[in-house]
C-alpha cells in the first residue's frame, strides 16, 4: 500500500497510508490464554444458567478470575480468541464532573512533564499541533473548545505511529487503583483533553428524546461476544465507530458491531482521516445488548446507549475518586443531564430517570 504525506493538513513529514487506516485497537496484547481448551460453548441466554457439575463449577470459578482482568478469553478448538464483552472493571474511566476547569489550569503543565518522559507523545503532540495551526481555520467550534482538545483529537487519529494503541492499553488497564492511575498512567494529560473534547463536541445532545446516534464498529481479529441479552456493558477505551457502514466493515468482521451512541461525538471534521465519518466513544458510556447472532465466522453485536455513564473515578488526579479493590463493584451511574448539572456546580451521585 502506498505511503502519502498530509502535507495539505499541515504535518510536516509526517506519513500516513492512504485509502484505509484502522483507527479500531489491536488488544491481542490483552489475551489471556485458559490451560485446557473449552470443545463447546453454551448458547447465549437472557434467562438464568442450568445447575453446573463440579467440573463447570471449576469452570465458572477460573473464568470469574479471569474477568477481574477486564475481559476475558475463552478458546475454541481452532483457538479463534472469544472475548467476553462487561463492564471492564479496569478501565480508567475518569469523566471530570465538576473539576474541568481547574483539571483545564493543571493539565497544561502535565502535559510537559509527561512529553518530557515520554518521546513519542512528544513527537506526536508538536506534530498534530503544527497541524492544527492550519486545520483548526474556519472551523465552527463549541464554546469552551480550545487549541489542546483539537490536538488530542489529532494526535488519537494519527495512526503512522502507535500512540493511540498504548493510550488506550493504558486506558484498558490503568483503572484497577488510583495507585496504579497516579503512580503509572503516562497519559494522564491527554486523557483529559480527549475526554473533555468529545464532551464538548457532543455538547447538550443526548438520547432523552431519541435512540442516540446508529454507528458502527468493526474488529478484524477477534470475536467478541456478551454473555447474555440485556446485559450492560462498556467498550473500555477510546473506541472508534463510522457513520457509514462500509467504512466500518474495511476493518475487519470477525466482530461487528451495530450502536446507538449517546456520548459518542463525531470527529471527522479534526481527524486525520476525516472521510471515515469517524464518532468517538469515551470508554465510560454504557450500552445494553440487544442482539447477538453468528453469521459464519462473523459475530453480530447490536448495542444500544443507555444513556448513562459508568465512572469509578472522578477528578482522579486532583485526589477524588479513589477505589479500592473491595469497591471496585460499586459503579456510580451517570445521566447527561447529570454531567450537565455538574457543570454548572451540581455533583449528583445517583442518575435521575
């Protein structure tokens, strides 16, 4: 595939391969491989499970280990890797309600600090800024929206390096403390301005009066699955949808995805990319299942918003948000119209109906 340089979008020496790139993660880096091989899987059910043998018990014990870790791996006899779409305990998730503003003052010199560690978001970041310099004119942008949400939107679609990939390897892995998030989250700065980036696009739009946005979401080697219809569950990263279908399905149908998104917020106007229609979803929004169905080797997964978010940290970085692994269960729920509320200074615990 032929390499072309954006020059028109002001990156200066900078390459990106033309026609397709996938903005969707590589997570074979997550696999978690199981001892003996599973020859035969139990068909997906919205009711309760069968009593299980002492075997199946054994069984259902290692695969609760296994979900700690976030997702979890199950193996047929072609070793086609199974992933068990939840709730993705070990997600950082921080959402910032009711701290963006002071989160705005600290982020600026954080972020020198981690470019200063860190030489590839360095690189990454002067880059997507030059660039910004000559994408950002003529722009319309919402209130609030600065120079450094514009750049993290461009350095997270830049896909000639893989900086999106660890960010998002961070992000997937970085929630099991605040420990953990304080003392070895190296993107603790650009996660909030992505963050607050996709807030601000998606602005006071949510689902209150409709479905939420019909995007899609294809993965090329994995096949992930839900354990049962109606289950809540959460995406875990930064994850990338189209608005158009046959965009989606370029990268990959081992999985595909069909979403209705309530804080998904389209990008394609900061993209490098911008012809892939791409929406962002924050790895906190929860869906409900709704269909499942295998066509071949080809999984089908319908997802719709519950217009709701599932945050275990909140304003992280300035000492909130602190679970231990004995609470790691207690998901907080949150509305829109909550986030709304908190930011003009009201902070609800508990979403409203």
């Amino acid at each position: 595939m032929s390499l072309t340089r954006t020059k028109a979008l002001g990156f200066r020496n900078l390459q990106v391969r033309s026609g397709t790139r996938d903005p969707h993660i590589t997570e074979e880096g997550l696999l978690v491989s199981v001892p003996q091989p599973i020859e035969a899987k139990t068909p997906l059910s919205s009711g309760p499970h069968p009593p299980k043998s002492p075997s199946g018990i054994m069984l259902v014990t290692l695969l609760i280990a296994l979900s700690c870790l976030g997702l979890h791996t199950l193996w047929q006899a072609q070793s086609v890797p199974i992933l068990s779409l939840g709730l993705a305990p070990d997600t950082f998730d921080d959402t910032y309600v009711g701290c963006s503003e002071e989160m705005e003052e600290k982020a600026a010199l954080l972020l020198k600090e981690e470019m200063a560690r860190h030489a590839l978001l360095r690189e990454s970041w002067e880059t997507a800024q030059e660039a910004w310099e000559h994408r950002h004119r003529g722009l319309t942008l919402p209130s609030g929206f600065k120079a450094h949400h514009g750049i993290a939107i461009m350095v997270y679609t830049n896909s000639s390096n893989t900086l999106y990939r660890e960010l998002n390897w961070a992000v997937r892995t970085g929630g099991s403390s605040w420990e953990v998030y304080m003392e070895y989250f190296p993107f603790k700065a650009l996660h909030f301005y992505l963050t607050r980036a996709l807030q601000l696009l998606r602005g006071s739009g949510s689902c209150s009066m409709g479905p939420g946005e019909e995007v899609f979401r294809g993965v090329g080697t994995l096949r992930f699955e839900p354990k049962r219809l109606g289950d809540s569950v959460r995406l875990g990263q930064f994850a990338s949808s189209s608005l158009d279908e046959s965009v989606a399905r370029r990268f990959g149908n081992a999985t595909f995805f069909f979403l209705r998104t309530c804080f998904g917020a389209p990008i394609h106007a900061l993209s490098v990319f911008p012809e892939e229609r791409e929406v962002l979803i924050p790895p906190h929004e929860v869906f409900l299942v709704t269909s499942f169905s295998q066509d071949g080797t080809q999984n089908l997964v319908t997802l719709s918003s519950s217009n709701q978010i599932c945050s275990h940290f909140n304003c992280a970085y300035l000492g909130g948000g602190q679970p231990d692994s004995s609470s790691k269960g207690a998901f907080s729920l949150l509305s829109w119209k909550t986030l709304l509320l908190a930011s003009w200074g009201f902070q609800l615990l508990v979403a409203g109906p």
